[in-house]
C-alpha cells in the first residue's frame, strides 16, 4: 500500500518534470511566455486515448507526440511575431479553443463525459521506471541541446530578439522549432497521464494545471534544467503531508492552494530567479 | 557603390524623421552620417539594416536590390550592425554573445576581445560588464560577424579616450582589409579624422555629402548645427 503510495508519487512527479522541463525550454531558455502548454499536454492525452483501441501503445503515442509537435508549429505560425503578454494571451486562448474543442467534438472526444477504460500501459511500476527514465533522458537533451548552437540563439531571442536577427539568426524559425520541441515533449506526458489513469476529461485542458505548472518552473527558476526537476519535486511533495494530518477533505484543497500562494510570494520576494534560475522573471 | 538607399521616408504619427532620403555609400571607404539630433540618422541607419521598415523606398546593396529582404536575411549577405543604445544579449556570457556572430575557436574569441580591449573578460556575463564596455563587446561581436558592410550607430559614446584612439585604428584596419564602414557619430574631430566620406543629414533630408574638408566648410551644415 505504502510503495503504491510512493509509486503514484514518482509517477506525478515524472508528468510533471516532463512538462515542467518542456516548459522551461520555451519560457526560460526563449523568453516565450507560452501559456499554451497544458493545451499540448491534453492534446498528447487525447490522441493516445483516440488512437490506443485502433493500433499498439508503440504507435499511437509517438503520433500523440507527433501532432502535440504540429500542434506547437501550429501555433508558432500566428503568434511567432508576437511577445510578452501578447503572446500570453494569444497561447491561453488557445488553450481555451482546445478545451472548447474537446468538450464540443462529442462524436470524437465524447464531450465532458471523457473517455473511460483507455488502455493500461503496464504496472505502475512499469510505468515509473520508464516515466523517470523518461525525464532522465528528456532532461540530458535538452541539456545538450541548450548548448548546442541552435540552443543559443533561443537564449540570444530572449534576450534580444532584434539582436538576433541582426546576427543573421531566423528568429521566426527558432521560436518554431522552440515551440514545437516543447510541444512533442508536453504531449508525451500527456500520452503517459492517459494510459496511467485511463480516464481523461476536457478538465486536462483546465486552467488550475496551467497555474500549478508555472509555479513548478518560477519555484525551480527559469533557464535551468535542474531548477524544473526541483520545482515539479517540490510542489509534487509539498501537499502531501495534509494527506496524513486529518483536515477534511473539504478542507485540503484550500490549504494546498493556500501554501503554493505563499511559496510563490516568498520566492518572487527573497529568491526573484527562483532557487536555481539564471535569468530574472520579467 | 556598396549601397544605395534611394527615395527613403519614414514617419512616426506626423513626424517625418527621414523624407525622400537618397544616400550611396562608397565601397571600401570609411563614411560618416552626421547631423544633429533628431535629423533622421538613426532612423535610416534601422531602414537600411532593416530593423525598421521604411514607408517609402529602395534599398540596394552590391547590387542587389534587398528592400524587401528580412533583418538575418541581410545580415547574412554581409551586413553587419552596432546599436545606438547596446544590445548584447545580457544572460548569457560573453563567449556566446560572441559564438552567436561565428561558430569559433576560444582563441580567435580572444583575439576578437583583445582587439577591443576586453580581453580576460570571456567568461563574463554580458549583463554585469560596465556600459563601456558592453559597447566594446557589441563592437567586437559586429566584427566577428562575416561582413562586407559594418554599421556603427555612435560606437564612441561613453568609452574612454585611449579606447577612442583604439577604435580609429580598429576602423583604419577594416579599410585596409577592403571593408566599407558606415557609422553615426557626434564627435566632429573623430569624424573628420577618419572618415573618406561625410554625409550630412538635417530635417530628415540630405544636406549635403562630400569629403571632411567640404563638409567642414559648408555654411549650409553650419547652420544646422549652429542655428542661423
């Protein structure tokens, strides 16, 4: 019962740091506050669920990190010109069009119902060995890929696009590949959440994940691989010991929001980068 | 001609900062574009670059008419730039500011950096050096650009005169290896020490180009400066 328990953590926590590192490519590493991210995550979940009873697991979810990546492009394509808040409202309309789409395609998604009995993908154990081997090996990509020259002209568009683009650099390609690496990476945790739960809902798109997320990468800091690891860590752990204290259960949800709201306030007051960011919110 | 701007306007709401602008700009010669504030020299310096789109007319360069080519599209046709206010890329050191110009080697880096002075300062972030010499380094990376044409936007606003001397024979040496250099500056002696070529801007209209000694003594350019 109790290594379930820690199971299920591990499992989270490896969702999370997927995403949370994804994240963290496209607002850390290329200043693109992107808050379209959850929408490739249930863009990921839903094509699996989709796909999964028509073909074998080892298809359908490269395809559901496949479209997630176009879907990235998609959106790269109309906002790649815009920045800053912008940007922001443009990509959280977006995930507003996909939680729209995923609750009005009802012959395709059925609606709100969502889909039931999505295939397994293994034990639980199964599932967390490979979900943090996962992380392992997203996490020494995009390590490598940061510090390859590609990787630097992302970080050169953060900080100044016009710049950039004076050096010979196609900014509007960049923010492409940005987007759509960050997209295929979101949707394969999306794949996974779908084949763990095997229940998903147009509540994947929801708006509170979105929120839990950017916690995740302004606690870790922005531009650091190591810091969205810790993050998605730390806010994986931090409520779990209200499970254990007996408050109803009324009572938990409140309280866990209460304590994310003051972790952010004291990380924007006293460590502004976060604990390992590089580079300051803004 | 290494370029040619013809017929250029550009307006902000109803300010015309540059109007029907026509300017050629000699290969392998060091031109200066003077004028004083607000006379446009900014404003054409960004159409040419192309970080500013111009409202009215043509660019070309060896050429090649590149109006309607992008900023990296002309930069990598051998157009390199420097801004009036710097803009190194601020988080990252400045290795990458500079390997973000050329893919190369820790020693050509280097030698990039001592050529302005900066050398020992590698693996500093670019956002911690002081305003000086964050220009310097914006310098060095437009120099290890592969370029043809380089543009200065005021390169020796706020360095120190010894870095002032080292820049006219940064500038002297790019002529020497066949370069044409276009920049913007305000301090007269400089420009009329090292340039081959004056063009004079006032209004946002050509007043008049020739050489340091014609524009010297044209009233016309000491009026715009001076007033009547």
């Amino acid at each position: 019962m109790i290594s379930a328990y820690f199971i299920h953590l591990g499992i989270m926590f490896g969702m999370y740091a997927l995403l949370t590192l994804s994240l963290n490519l496209t607002v850390g590493y290329t200043g693109l506050l992107n808050l379209g991210h959850i929408a490739f995550f249930g863009i990921g979940a839903y094509v699996t669920a989709i796909l999964s009873p028509h073909m074998p697991l080892a298809i359908s979810i490269p395809l559901a990190v496949i479209l997630a990546a176009a879907a990235g492009t998609l959106l790269a394509l109309p906002c790649g010109k815009l920045r800053g808040d912008y940007l922001a409202l443009a990509t959280l309309g977006f995930t507003f069009i996909c939680g729209s789409i995923a609750r009005n395609w009802i012959s395709l998604t059925r609606g709100a119902l969502g889909i039931a009995g999505i295939q397994r993908m293994g034990s639980n154990t199964m599932i967390v060995v490979s979900l943090l081997a996962l992380v392992l090996v997203v996490y020494l990509i995009l390590k490598w890929f940061v510090s390859t020259p590609t990787g630097r002209v992302l970080q050169a568009v953060r900080d100044d696009e016009v710049a950039a683009a004076t050096l010979g650099k196609d900014v509007f390609k960049h923010k492409i590949l940005c987007l759509a690496i960050s997209a295929g990476i979101a949707g394969l945790a999306g794949a996974f959440y779908a084949h763990y739960i095997t229940f998903i809902d147009p509540s994947v798109f929801s708006i509170n994940e979105l929120i839990l997320l950017l916690s995740m990468l302004i606690v870790g800091g922005l531009a650091s691989l190591e810091g969205s690891i810790l993050g998605a860590l730390i806010l994986v752990l931090l409520p779990e010991p209200l499970r254990f204290i007996g408050f109803p259960s009324s009572l938990v949800g409140p309280m866990r929001a209460m304590i994310f709201a003051l972790l952010l306030l004291l990380i924007v007051l006293y460590k502004p980068r976060g604990l390992l960011g590089k580079v300051d919110l803004e | 001609m290494m370029l040619q701007a013809k017929n250029m306007s550009k307006s902000f709401g109803g300010v015309h900062a540059v109007s029907n602008c026509s300017i050629k700009i000699p290969k392998g010669k060091i031109t200066a574009l003077i004028g004083p504030n607000g006379a446009g020299k900014t404003t054409l310096f960004n159409m040419i670059s192309g970080t500013l789109p111009s409202d009215a007319g043509k660019v070309s360069f060896n050429g090649e008419d590149i109006t309607t080519l992008k900023v990296h599209e002309r930069a990598r046709k051998g157009i390199s730039r420097t801004f009036q206010m710097t803009r190194t890329f601020k988080n990252m050191t400045v290795r990458d500011n500079l390997k973000l110009a050329q893919e190369t080697t820790d020693d050509k880096l280097k030698i990039a950096l001592s050529k302005v002075r900066l050398q020992g300062f590698l693996d500093h972030i670019a956002g911690e050096l002081s305003y000086g010499q964050g220009r310097l380094l914006e310098l060095a990376r437009s120099m290890l650009l592969p370029h043809t044409f380089l543009m200065l936007d005021e390169p020796t606003a706020g360095v120190n005169p010894q870095i002032r001397q080292e820049m006219k024979k940064i500038l002297t040496d790019l002529r020497k290896e066949g370069k044409t250099v276009l920049f913007i500056e305000h301090d007269m002696d400089f420009v009329m020490s090292i340039s081959d070529h004056v063009i004079v801007l006032n209004e946002g209209k050509l007043l008049m180009e020739g050489t340091p000694k014609q524009v010297r003594s044209n009233p016309k350019v000491l009026e715009a400066y001076l007033g009547k």
